[in-house]
C-alpha cells in the first residue's frame, strides 16, 4: 500500500516578487494547498524571509540572517538549515538552494558551474576570469554542488529543461542519470491570456506608447547574465524597435549610459520592477530573452501565454520547446549580429510576428499549473515508496 505524504518542507532563502525561482515556488505552494485540504499535508517553508508568511496554510520556519559577506551568508544558512533538518522531521524535504542533504533538489538556478564557464567565455577579461578562480563566494558554491549532487540522501534533481540535466551530467558526470527528472514550468494559463488589438491598443495609451511601432519587452534582474547590453547593441541596428525593460539591477545607470552611448536611449524605456508583468505583456509585441544562462526562465512561459512570440539564446532551457519561426526564434549565445536580424525579420513582418503569439499561446496551454504539480506530487510518492 503506497505511503501517505502527511509533511513536506521546501527550502529557499528569500522571497523577491521578481525572482522568477520565487515565483514557481509560490505557484507550487497554491497548488499543494488545494491538495494539502484533501489529503491533510502539513507544508512548511523554510526560508529567511517569504512573501507569504501570513498564509496560514503554509507554515513558516524563519531562520535569522546571519554574516557580512554574501560567502558568510550563504554558509550560515545552510548550516542553519541542516541543523533545522536534524532536529525536525518531514517526509520530503525538498531544496531549491545548493545545500547538501535533502531528498530533492530542484536546480531552478541552473549549474553554477555552467554559469561560470559561459560568463568567462562571454562576459570576462582575462582577470576577471582569473578572480572568480579564486572567488571566496564561487569556490563555496561550486563545493557545494559537488556535495549536493555526491550526497548518499540525495533521491532525485527536478531539472526544469533538458538542458539542465545535459549541463549536471557534463560537469558531473558521476550523478545517477535515473535521479535526473524533467518537469517543465508551470503556467497560469487563465492569469496570463492574450489581449486583442482593441486592449492592446488600450495598455498603450495607459503606459503612453507608441500606438504603431514594434515594441519589445525584456523582463527579468540581473541584467548582466540576462543579456540587457547584447539587447541594447542588437538594438543599435534594429531600428524599428522600441525597448521596454522590466526588472532592476545595481547597475541599472550603467545600461542607462550604455543606451546613450549606442544612440538608442530615445527607443529604451526602463521600467524597474513590477510585481505584476501582464500590462506590459498586453502592450507589447515580442519578448526577448538574449540571456547568456537561464535554465527555464517564467517569463518565457508568461509571454507565451500571453499570445507573444519570443526571442530568445540556445542558452535558455525553453529554447527547446521553440519551433522556430513556428513560436519565435532562437539565436545562438552572445551574438549581437544574429539578435538583431531576428529583430529586423520581425519587425519587417508585422504578420509573422502576430502568428507567432497565435502559435506561443497553443505551446504554453500545453504546460499547465496543474501539470507541473501532478508531476511534482507523482515525484514526492515515488520517493515515499522507495
């Protein structure tokens, strides 16, 4: 007789509204709730600080911020939740952080071993390279993915993309394959719905756009590893294109300057971050998503659902499910020249550019909400039984 799911425990240490690992944590959490009533679960989230820690149907543990440095930081939370995992007991106890010893690791943050040899190639000088070698903070977390894909408790990896499994079998080679399991984002398919041209035409006035231009919409933190300054150069000779940016970096006036300097801050429009994405989504033509490492990013997903094409690198985990020219396009990893034909074809083609959200919408009902939590339940059983 298959063994009842009575506690579970997710672990990530904080909540950001635009965090896009935040974000599926919270959709997972809606769905297990309606499943929790029924099957009396008891769900805790272990975290330093979460969005929802009023919601009484999740059962918060908050664990107190502890050291000065972000290598301090991190040591000090998963040594924190380690002793937590010690003294308490859950059926499942599943981590979206790289700290070893827990049943299930969902790596929505990727390889950060990939990331790091991908930002050399692209992104570093010869110094820089050589400084992140020796990085306090990147040595900590690269020991602990060796750790945490070597520990004996470690019962499965939820990679989000087939990519992700590639990249933890190429930089470790000795995890399980059969630990490795693919269960694609989940989509609120009846949150995020396409708009016609009358509501289109609306979201425009509202945020005081263009009524008739191709407008772009790039969303997400973290502007470097996204590939905002790729964008900003493709968009040097896109010159159809209006920019809208969502989302916040510490070096935001850094992308501001480089804007002015590429002559295209007139067409570039920084938006900062919005906890709610779907009037820009309404407003605009086309999400793109140049980013250098992303193993399945949300918005991708959201756009889709939304009715919008995509452009997007073969650096990004969803570039599997694209069909190109079919639901968008994908460019190979830094090239700017690529980027921006891909633009200049769509822009030309205000048709192929409509047809392609037609296309996107059909691709996103395939993943709904509810498929990534039957899957993730059917996962937590198969751990119970074996």
């Amino acid at each position: 007789m298959p063994k009842s799911l009575t506690s579970i425990a997710f672990v990530r240490r904080s909540y950001r509204p635009d965090g896009g690992a935040e974000r599926i944590i919270a959709r997972l959490l809606e769905g297990l709730v309606t499943h929790a009533q029924a099957e009396q679960l008891l769900i805790h989230m272990i975290a330093q600080k979460w969005q929802s820690a009023n919601d009484s149907a999740v059962n918060f543990i908050r664990l107190k911020k502890r050291g000065l440095t972000r290598t301090q930081q991190f040591k000090a939370f998963s040594h924190d939740v380690r002793t937590l995992l010690d003294q308490q007991q859950f059926d499942i106890v599943q981590s979206h952080e790289r700290i070893p010893g827990c049943q299930i690791y969902r790596a929505g943050d990727g390889v950060h071993k990939q990331w790091l040899e991908l930002r050399k190639r692209f992104l570093a000088s010869k110094l820089q390279a050589l400084s992140w070698d020796f990085s306090a903070y990147h040595r900590t977390l690269l020991q602990a993915e060796r750790e945490l894909f070597a520990h004996p408790r470690l019962a499965h990896v939820i990679c989000n993309s087939q990519q992700i499994k590639t990249d933890i079998l190429r930089h470790y080679p000795a995890t399980d394959p059969d630990k490795l399991v693919v269960i694609y984002n989940g989509i609120d398919v009846a949150r995020y719905q396409p708009v016609d041209k009358t509501a289109k035409q609306r979201a425009r006035a509202r945020l005081k756009l263009a009524p008739d231009k191709p407008l772009a919409l790039f969303v997400g933190s973290g502007f470097e590893r996204k590939g905002l300054g790729l964008l900003l150069e493709a968009l040097a000779s896109a010159s159809d294109w209006v920019l809208l940016v969502v989302g916040g970096d510490k070096r935001s006036p850094y992308y501001q300057a480089l804007a002015e300097r590429l002559g295209v801050a007139d067409r570039v429009r920084f938006c900062g971050v919005c906890a709610d994405v779907r009037p820009f989504y309404a407003a605009v033509d086309l999400l793109v998503h140049p980013a250098y490492y992303d193993p399945a990013p949300n918005v991708v997903l959201e756009a889709l659902a939304c009715g919008l094409g995509v452009v997007l690198s073969d650096a990004c985990g969803n570039a599997e499910l694209i069909r190109e020219n079919q639901e968008g396009m994908v460019v190979p990893v830094g090239s700017r020249e690529k980027l921006a034909d891909a633009l200049s074809v769509l822009s030309a083609d205000r048709e192929q550019l409509a047809s392609l959200g037609v296309r996107g919408r059909q691709l996103a009902l395939q993943f709904p909400l509810q498929r990534m939590v039957t899957e993730m339940i059917g996962l937590y059983q198969n751990v119970l039984d074996t």
